[in-house]
C-alpha cells in the first residue's frame, strides 16, 4: 500500500488536500476561510486530474514544426476539463464572496454561527 | 435523420436562449418570455416524446462534429422525453401560477433576473435529462445549483441570505465530491461517454481489477447526488432553503431541481457503472437505509412544524426518501415506481408551495397554522389545489400518489427476505404520518371562522390573478389525469428504462 501511495505521488497529495479543504468548507465558522477552503478543494481535483492525464517527457498538445506523432504529446482532454472547472469554481467564488458581502453588510459579522443566531433573532 | 430528433438539442439552446435574453428585458417582458420559452420546449419535447413512441427506441444526438468516442453527445429515449415533457409542463405551469406574489419578495426593477434563473434552471433539467457525457452532466450541475441559488436569493432578508449561504456550502461540498467522483472514474476508464463508460467499467468489473477505486466512485458519486437532492442525513440545508425562499422558487427547487439529480444518479447507475455492478457493491442497502429512515423521519419532523411552509418542506425530505427508496430495491420495478413517484413529487409539491402562499397571502402573511382557519374561503382556487395536492401526497386513490404507492409496494413484495415487511411497514407508517399532517391542514383550512375572526379577518396583500388560478388548477388537474392515465406514462418509463442496460 505504501508503495502504491508513493508511485501515485500527486494523486495522494491532492486526494490530502481535498480533505483539508472539505473540512475547512465544512466546519469552518469564517466564511471566508470557508471560500478558501473551497478553493483548495477545487484545486486538489484540478491537480488530481491534470496529473492523471500527464505523462512524463512530453509536450503540450500544441502542434509545433508540424509534429503529429501522438507520441510527442500528453492527454488533453484532463487539461480541457480543468479549463471548465476552473471557470465553474470561479463563479462559485465569486456568487460566494457576494453572499458574504451581503451577510457582512446585515450583520457585521463573518462569523456563520452568530450570523444564524443573529438572524434568528430578527422577526420573520 | 427525422426533423423531430433536433428538438431536444432546440429546446436546451432555447432555454438558455431564453436566459441571455431575459437578462435584458423588464420584468413583464421577461415573465411572458419566459412562459413563452417554457410552453415551447413542452411542446417541443412532447413531439419528441410522441416520435420515440412511434419508432423503436431511442437515438444519439451528436454535438458538433466528432464523433463517439471523442465528440459530446445527448441521448433521446422514451423515458428522457416523457420526464422532460411532464417537468417543462410542470415548470411552465409553476411559473404562470406562481408570479402572482413575486412582487411582496424581491424588487420589481431586478424581477428579470429571477426568469434568467427560471431558464437556466430548466436549460439544465433539460441537459441532465438528455445528456451522454458525464463531464457536460457535471457542468450543468453546477449552472442548476448556481441558479438554484439565486431563485432563493431572489428575496432580500436575513433569514433567506443564511439559508442560501447554507445552501451554496452543502451544494459545493456535494459538486467537488461528484467532480472528484466522475475524475477518478475518468482515470480508471479513460471516457467520458455513457456507453463507452459502461462497457469499460463491466470489463474492469469482469477482470477485478480497480475495485477499491470503483467503490469509491460509486460512493463519491452516490453521496454528492444524494446531498444534492436532499436524501435524508444530508438533507440540512433543505427546510430553511425551501420555507425562506420564495414560493414559487421553492416549489421548482423542490419540484424540479431536486429531481434533475436523482435521474441523473439513476443514469449513473443504469448506463454509466451498470445495475449489476451496482448490486454487487453495497451501496444499495446505504441508500434503502437513508430512504426509509428519510420516509419516517421527514414526515415525523413535518408533523412538529408550526409554520406550513416548512411543513411542506420536510415532506419533501420523506418524498425524496420514497424516491430513494424505489431506487435502492434494484429492480426494473423499484426503479420504475421510483421515477413514477419522482413524478408525482415533481407535480405535487409546486402546488403545495404555491397554493400555501397563495392561503397565507389571503390570510395577511401569517404562516402558522393559527391564522389559516377557513383560509380556502378567502382564496377557493388555492383551496382546492392544496387538497388535491395533499390527497396525492398521502395517496389516496385517484391521483396519482396512489398508483405510485401500489407501485412501489408491489415492487417491495418481490424483495428477499425481511426487506419486504421492512419496506411495506415503512409504506404503512409514512403514509398514516402524511395523512395526519396534511388532512389536519386541509380540514383546518376548511374549518368556517368564527364570526370574531370573519370580523378581525387581515384584508389579502396581493390576490392571485385568474391566470395564475388558472395554472394552479391545471397542475392540480394534472395530478388526477397522471392518476387516471397512468399506464402509457408507466409504459414509457419501463420501457426507456429496459434500454438503459
């Protein structure tokens, strides 16, 4: 198993870094550390797949001096998903931050639990 | 190539056609485009249900210009078009009967894009009904959980900023599991096309190999739908999402939304891993335990509100749990009663919401049971959608609940062993718990004022118009005619489902 861990080197680390942010995500009380948290976890599935479809000594899929051999390029279908992952997590991002800005702006506060029983408080 | 096989492509760029536009309309012209869009794609899909009914089967629709193995695709069978005919029905008819109140709720100059949301939102039903590839499938969750979003976000206070924060951090957590889910597949299968997933998971399957992985993915897979569609353990963020929202989103996000998920889970299961994977691994028994703990739980949770919204809400949770439960048997029949409550619920629940707002309007905005004694006199039309509504969800004969009901019994009593009476007492219990929340409402809702309370009476806020009455009794119509004429629309769904595998 160990050594199964370290040939997959990236795939550990990023599966790791998933789980620091998904805890940060989770049970995190800053909603800021929470937005932090949710990008580590997007990256560490960015760096999972970017690593699944590298492969060592070759060039990016960019036809240069007409090379077609296949052989002289990695896999770019992993690199174009984590183009449209990107974009995805950046708008998840940006609709978080301006959920927070409204929240800050109620209750002056970034705190998620005293948001809620501020909240709670008000009058429906 | 038939003409009709375009439709379902038309109607996905029609919506978020539809979506581009409204951003720049005012708030009427956006509401009828919006219904304009709504009512087309019914019609669109329906043509294409009817051309999947005469021919045999379904068909693959490529997108741009490569083909299998490289290209994206959508796929159109018997069942994709019967579900996106029923829901674009559903939505339009939703959206033409829920708008009445929308102006109590958010600003009229930023109406607009509440309909920008509305089509989004159904541009990505349509593509996670239809859709082949599972990286477009991923892409579209994520543009239906951002809009779901904004359809709560729509109103401006407190209460409905948290619920909508706590919902955008349930539904990210859910959306990197699924990616982590559907990338790790990817890098045990190399595809990302259904057919060609499923055939290279049955060999990995075959030869042993990656089994660890694969359970994963199932898990991975299995748990951010399911936090998604609101399954029980993970249904949290659901009753504050659902009551703080307004109504007319709350009944797509309940109605619809959810639903988009859970068929996709289903299409994970059928075409993507294979049933008979699915079955080996033990993620199956999870999903019967969440479901029937759902079913009970959800409805005992419901019986304690005193706000009818979130009544509402937490039956939607059990709704779910029966879904999850159909599901979790494994068989043809389970499935098919699964999907046919899936229905039932998609139709069901937006009357509820909308016709409990339309009561509580008429009532001068109080929520609590208290206030709404003789609340259907005060706003018939509403009266009469909520009963019907109610008597589907408890199922009583006539609409459809009942034959959902029946159906997902009699596919319980094929189940081994003690599963059986586990399922058919659970059936038992849930459905005593819904009749007691629901009757009781309809019965209190019915229940002539004192002649104090007629005199006290609030005066309505915002009366429906006739249109939206008009919308509102059509859904509730439409909930008696899936009673009655069940079996074409069972037909449809077994059969689409025969050719999943």
């Amino acid at each position: 198993m160990p050594q199964q861990l370290m040939v997959n080197l990236e795939q550990t680390f990023s599966v790791i870094l998933f789980g620091i942010g998904f805890t940060l995500l989770l049970l995190h009380r800053n909603l800021i550390k929470k937005i932090i948290g949710l990008n580590i976890m997007d990256t560490a599935v960015y760096l999972f797949l970017t690593s699944l479809g590298y492969i060592t000594g070759r060039e990016a899929p960019i036809v240069l001096n007409g090379v077609t051999d296949v052989e002289m390029y990695i896999n770019p279908v992993p690199s174009g998903l984590v183009l449209t992952g990107i974009v995805v997590s950046v708008s998840f991002t940006a609709i978080m931050l301006a959920l927070v800005i409204r929240l800050y702006r109620r209750y002056r506060t970034l705190d998620i639990d005293e948001i809620t029983l501020l909240a709670r408080k008000e009058v429906k | 190539m038939a003409f009709v096989q375009n439709f379902p492509f038309f109607s996905i760029l029609l919506c978020m056609f539809g979506g581009i536009v409204t951003s720049v309309l005012n708030k009427k012209a956006a509401k009828w485009a919006t219904l304009l869009i709504a009512f087309a794609v019914f019609v669109l899909n329906a043509l294409t249900w009817r051309y999947t009914l005469q021919t045999e089967g379904s068909y693959a629709f490529m997108m741009g210009h490569f083909p299998a193995p490289w290209g994206n695709e959508i796929r159109v069978g018997r069942l994709e078009a019967a579900l996106a005919t029923l829901f674009s029905l559903v939505m339009f008819l939703t959206l033409a009967a829920g708008v009445f109140n929308l102006d109590n709720h958010a600003e009229p100059q930023k109406q607009n894009l509440f309909f920008v949301m509305a089509d989004l939102a159904l541009a990505a039903l349509l593509v996670m009904l239809y859709t082949n590839d599972l990286f477009t499938a991923y892409v579209f969750i994520e543009i239906n959980t951002i809009a779901a979003c904004a359809l709560i976000m729509v109103r401006q206070n407190g209460h409905t900023l948290v619920s909508a924060t706590r919902y955008m951090i349930m539904n990210l957590l859910a959306s990197a599991t699924t990616l982590l889910g559907i990338s790790m597949l990817y890098g045990i299968t190399g595809h990302l096309l259904m057919p060609q997933l499923q055939q290279s998971v049955a060999a990995l399957h075959q030869s042993g190999q990656y089994q660890v992985p694969l359970t994963v993915v199932i898990l991975l897979l299995t748990v951010g739908l399911g936090i998604k569609s609101a399954l029980f353990p993970f249904h949290v963020w659901a009753p504050d999402a659902y009551t703080n929202a307004p109504p007319v989103s709350a009944g797509i996000l309940s109605g619809l939304v959810s639903k988009g998920y859970i068929f996709l889970l289903i299409k994970i299961y059928y075409r993507v891993i294979g049933i008979e994977v699915i079955r080996a691994q033990y993620v199956l028994n999870i999903l019967f335990v969440f479901g029937i703990l759902g079913m009970i739980l959800g409805s005992v949770s419901a019986i304690r509100q005193q706000d009818v919204r979130r009544m509402i809400a937490y039956s939607s949770v059990a709704q779910i749990g029966y879904v999850f439960m159909g599901l979790s048997m494994g068989t043809q029949a389970g499935t098919v009663a699964a999907i046919f409550h899936m229905l039932v619920h998609a139709i069901a629940k937006p009357a509820l919401f909308i016709s409990a707002a339309a009561m509580t309007d008429a009532s001068g905005e109080h929520k609590s049971f208290h206030f709404l004694r003789g609340a259907a006199y005060r706003e018939k039309a509403a009266g009469i959608a909520f009963t019907i509504a109610s008597m589907s969800m408890v199922g009583i004969p006539l609409t459809a609940g009942f034959i959902s009901k029946v159906r997902l019994s009699t596919a319980g009593m094929s189940q081994p062993g003690f599963a059986k009476y586990i399922i058919l007492f659970a059936l038992a219990l849930s459905t005593l718990l819904n009749a007691v929340y629901f009757l009781q409402t309809v019965v209190h809702i019915y229940r002539r004022p004192t002649l104090e309370e007629q005199l006290t009476a609030p005066c309505p806020l915002r009366p429906m118009r006739k249109i939206n009455r008009l919308a509102l009794l059509s859904l509730s119509a439409l909930t008696i005619i899936l009673g009655i004429l069940s079996g074409p629309i069972i037909q449809s769904i077994f059969v689409g489902l025969l050719s999943f595998s």
